[in-house]
C-alpha cells in the first residue's frame, strides 16, 4: 500500500458482471498500483477505448479521446472537457499508486 489510506479498491459489481473491467486491483496477488506500462498501453490503444478511472478514494474520472490525457513517470494527468468537450485548463494529476480501476466506458464513441 502506499500509506496514504486510499486502502484496495472494491470493483463494481455491474462492471464484473458486464465483464467490462479492463484493470482492478482488488486481487491478492495482483500488482498494489497501475503500473505506467498499462496505462499507456490502454491510452494507445487503437481504435481508442474510452474509459473511467477510478481512484482509491473514490474519485472517478472519464477518459473520452487519449489526447485527454497523459502519463508521467509517477502520475496520469487527466485534462478535463469543457461543456463543448474541447479542452480546458483544469488538469489533474492522479498518482499511478491511487488508481483502483480502469473500466471501458460503454456506448461512448471515440
């Protein structure tokens, strides 16, 4: 853990069922954070993916278009969307140790 409290992550169960979770860490023997490779893996993936980042403590964040974001050596910055989904200047950084889980966001189009 990184000591910060942010404690495992519980998946969500309609995104289990669905089957949907494209990484979770609530495993005992799975990795304790996101590792930079999978991240970027799923941010270059094409056709992109949309997805949902969640954090440890429950924060949740959408990913729409990979220009959206962007990896660091310890954080994935997200850029936020103004209404019109153009970008905007309010940008957050996420630790890779805090992110719980990416999900697909589904019937979103690239």
């Amino acid at each position: 853990m990184c000591g910060c409290k942010c404690g495992p992550a519980s998946e969500d169960k309609s995104a289990r069922q669905t089957g949907r979770v494209l990484f979770s860490r609530i495993a005992r023997d799975t990795i304790n954070s996101m590792t930079l490779e999978a991240l970027k893996a799923m941010l270059t993936r094409h056709p992109f993916e949309p997805m949902r980042v969640k954090t440890g403590n429950g924060e949740v964040f959408e990913i729409r278009h990979p220009e959206m974001a962007s990896l660091t050596k310890s954080a994935l910055v997200i850029v936020h969307p103004d209404a019109d989904g153009s970008p905007s200047d309010k940008v957050e950084y996420v630790s890779h140790l805090h992110v719980a889980s990416v999900e697909a966001v589904t019937g979103a189009a690239a």
